[in-house]
C-alpha cells in the first residue's frame, strides 16, 4: 500500500530555501525515511531535478558503516557536489554519526546544500532537536496515517474501517497485513523490540520492568486524569512494585520525549490560567497502544477521544483540557459550585476552539450532558461536538456545532 503523506509533503517543499537545516521527527516506523527517500525525492525528479543532485544516504545500513565517520561523510558529500546547481542531502538515521551536529553546521552556509534528516532516537527525539543547531534546524513533525491518509487508500465502509483503525493505528507497515493475528503480531513485536528498547537503551534505565509497568497504567488509563503520585501508589497497590515520584517523572519525559505519548494540561478557561496537577495522557498511535494492554480494554469512548486528540495535535493545535465553574442553586436555595470538563481547549496562533468529544448522543438529555460545559464558557470562540454516531454535521438552537466524527476525520469540515 503506498500512503502519498501529502500533508508532510507539503511541509517539506514549503521549507526549501529557508537555510535551515530540516529535522523529520516522529515516533519510529511512522514512515519518516519513506517520506523523505522516496516521496519527497519522486517529488524532486518530477520538478525536474537531476538525480544527480539528490545525495542519500541510509546511515542504518551496514553498507554504509564508514560514512558513519563525520569525516568520512563529509568527504563523500562533497566528492558528490561537483557545480553551483542545487544539491538536496537527505541523511537518514544521522544520530549514528559522531559529531553529527558538526557535520550538519559544516552545510549551513554552503550556499547550494538543502540539507534533509531524520532520526529516530539519543539527540533527535524532542526537545533535543531545539538545541543542536543553534537555532538553525527546523523541525516537521511526522505523525502515524491519519484517518483520513488511511482510509483514503484502504476505502470500504467508513464505520468498519474506522473500526480497524482504532484497534490497529496508523503505521503505515500495519495496513499492509490483511491478518488481524498478522496486525497483532507485529504491534506486539515492534512495542517491545523496537519502542521499549529504544526508550531504555537511551536513557540508561535500570528498572526495565518499572518503565513496563509505567506504560501498561498508561495505556489502561487514556482519557482519564492522573498524576505522579496517583501512579506511584497504582504502583504499590496493582503491581506491588515501589517506586519514587522522581522515577516516575524522570520515565513520563523519556515516553514523552520518543513521542510514545503526549499531554493535556488542565486549564482554568475563565481563570486563563493553568490548574493543579491533573494531567490527561494519549498515545501517539493506537495499535501500540492496545498491543500494551493485548488487545484488551478496547473501550470506543476512550479510544475515539485519543484519536480526536491526535487528530488536533497533527493539525498543529496545541491541546488542553478545559475546566468551567457551573452554579446553580439546591433544593434549599443554597447556591453551589460545580466543576465541569471542555475536553479539549484547542489554539493555534490566535485561533481557540472548544471541542468535546462523544461517542454516542443518542437522546436530547445526552446532548445537553455533553453540551454542559461549553454553555458555560461565554467568549465568542466556536464551541463544537464531535460525535461518532453523526452521518451529518450541523448546528443546534444553542449555536453549537454538532460535527459527524467522519466528517472531522476526513477533513469535510474545519475545525
């Protein structure tokens, strides 16, 4: 199956000729190198550019061992640029390379070299990426097939395929496996071959099963709000293991900076300020995730909110969840306080959007349930429902948009 990722594609085009180097980032075996050496590079030559002028090199590949010297990779590059045309390297895999960073900052100001990398762990996970070239790298975040990548060439009823997906994720490898027992196995392999070995072998850990347990109360938890010293006693209590808070966090940033997960704040809207630390965790791709728990635990509601949440986290909106004070008076007169939750507070640039995510509104009182919390909040930002049992997407009388799930993930509809 061949996924066109015209979404990132498009990113990397707008990049050229900004003099930065440019980072392909993102969790492993979501289609980084693919993106790069074949559709970025068909790309290219149908532009019009000669192969010639399109240097790569898979650093991953044994053949390729001694360029994993910095001198002897430059050399190579350089043997290979032989006028003032256009050259576009592409370095795939370039953390195995000493000095990497010195070899990068070497083409910066060669006036003719676009330079392209990826990475997949030590200095190009995360954070680590803002740091390395002084403020000359510029990162695209690649993510698993959205809904939408994925179904564009899978097709077929919407409702199966989206069931698919939910239970298998978006890496580009898993849709090409027609068996489940296939799908499963390899979700099951690469979790711990790849991700968890990744994730330990960087970052020096010496409580391999603690990091193990650690992701399993994750994964059980999606969708529900937790902190450190909530998971510290989950912990005691389920596995009979004792670990220290600082543990605990010091393993939240490792997942955290593989891009394995991601969070949501809890934000005050009508404070405009962050609350507590209640935090929501979502996995980065949903087959990993229900390889975690064996396929277990497969609940649509927790599941669709995890997909909804990448859905806005690839569209490059930043995403908090939303906490609203409702009053009302009791039966005694006396006026109380209650708390309610706007799933996700959603801004990009000087855009915000409040969105709640629903599997089902199957009567009026469930709408109202849902819709609750965006009554509260009074600025004039769009307030939207997402609903997974919509075929159509309109407003109501309370002016808020109730959107079709297929319709937000297929990108009929703006959010």
């Amino acid at each position: 199956m061949l996924f066109k990722r015209e979404y990132y594609l498009e990113q990397l085009l707008r990049a050229e000729g900004n003099g930065m180097i440019k980072v392909v980032t993102g969790i492993r075996r979501c289609g980084k190198s693919f993106l790069l050496f074949n559709i970025f590079r068909d790309c290219l030559l149908a532009r019009g550019v000669s192969a010639d002028h399109i240097i790569q090199v898979n650093l991953e590949d044994r053949r390729n061992k001694k360029l994993r010297d910095p001198d002897n990779l430059l050399e190579h590059i350089d043997s290979l640029m032989k006028d003032s045309e256009k050259y576009y390297i592409m370095l795939d895999e370039v953390q195995l390379v000493k000095e990497f960073e010195d070899v990068l900052n070497s083409y910066l100001n060669v006036p003719n070299a676009e330079v392209y990398v990826t990475g997949s762990n030590a200095k190009f996970l995360s954070k680590d990426v803002i740091t390395e070239f002084r403020g000359r790298g510029w990162e695209i975040r690649i993510h698993p097939l959205s809904f939408s990548e994925y179904y564009e060439v899978v097709g077929g009823e919407k409702a199966e395929a989206l069931e698919q997906y939910y239970r298998y994720g978006g890496l580009p490898a898993v849709a090409a496996f027609e068996k489940a027992e296939d799908k499963q196995n390899y979700l099951r392999e690469i979790y711990e071959t790849v991700y968890m070995k990744d994730v330990l072998e960087r970052n020096h850990l010496k409580n391999p099963d603690g990091m193990r347990e650690l992701v399993r109360i994750l994964a059980s938890g999606i969708g529900g709000s937790t902190n450190v010293r909530r998971i510290v006693n989950t912990f005691k209590s389920a596995a009979g293991m004792s670990i220290s808070p600082e543990t605990i966090s010091k393993y939240i940033e490792c997942l955290k900076d593989a891009f394995f997960i991601s969070e949501a704040l809890r934000y005050n809207v009508k404070g405009r300020k962050y609350i507590g630390t209640e935090i929501k965790y979502y996995f980065e791709d949903m087959g990993i995730r229900n390889a975690i728990v064996d396929f277990r635990q497969l609940e649509p509601t927790h599941i669709m909110e995890n997909v909804v949440y990448n859905e806005l986290r690839r569209k490059r909106y930043s995403v908090d969840v939303g906490l609203v004070d409702s009053f009302s008076r009791n039966h005694e007169g006396l006026l109380q306080r209650r708390s309610l939750e706007v799933d996700f507070v959603v801004n990009r640039h000087d855009e915000r959007v409040y969105i709640q995510s629903a599997y089902a509104l199957p009567t009026s009182e469930k709408v109202d349930q849902e819709q609750a919390s965006l009554l509260q909040v009074a600025d004039g930002f769009r307030k939207i429902i997402v609903a997974g049992d919509r075929y159509s997407s309109g407003y109501n009388e309370a002016g808020i948009l109730i959107m079709s799930l297929y319709d937000f993930l297929l990108g009929k509809m703006d959010v």
